[in-house]
C-alpha cells in the first residue's frame, strides 16, 4: 500500500517557485510556495503573497501529514 498525501499540502511539501510584483515598484521577483512574505530586491520593501487558505490551517493531520517542522514554520508565518 502506498502512503497517501494530500494535494493541498503538495506546495509546502515540495516548494516551487512563484512570481510577485512589488505593489511599491512594479518589480516581479520569485518567491516559494511555502513562503508568504518576500523582500523586494529592488526597493526592498515587504511584499505579501496574496494566499489562498490552506488545509494545513484546519485539518487535524496537517502536522502528519507535511511533518511538524514544516507545519510550525507555516502557522508562525500565516501570523505574519
């Protein structure tokens, strides 16, 4: 039997790059799907990735499921 993972933890899991635009400069810069805040390389300011909730937030295995160290980093950095 293979072991089950959930697809709506797959981007904290493995981590993929995305692409934001800096709201103050208009620069576009990559930041990682485990990631919710960026600095802009060319301003510097924080940028905040617009996210969607994720399962990790409710579900009662999430810490199973991505393993405690990512689960304790992602809820810290949803408090950003």
């Amino acid at each position: 039997m293979t072991s089950f993972k959930c697809p709506g933890a797959v981007n904290i899991i493995q981590p993929k790059p995305e692409y934001v635009k800096c709201p103050n400069c208009g620069k576009e810069f990559e930041i990682w799907s485990d990631e919710f805040k960026g600095e802009c390389p060319k301003c510097g300011k924080a940028v905040f990735k617009d996210d969607a909730p994720s399962c990790i937030e409710w579900c009662k295995y999430a810490k199973e499921c991505v393993g405690a160290d990512k689960y304790e980093e992602y809820m810290k950095n949803k408090k950003v």
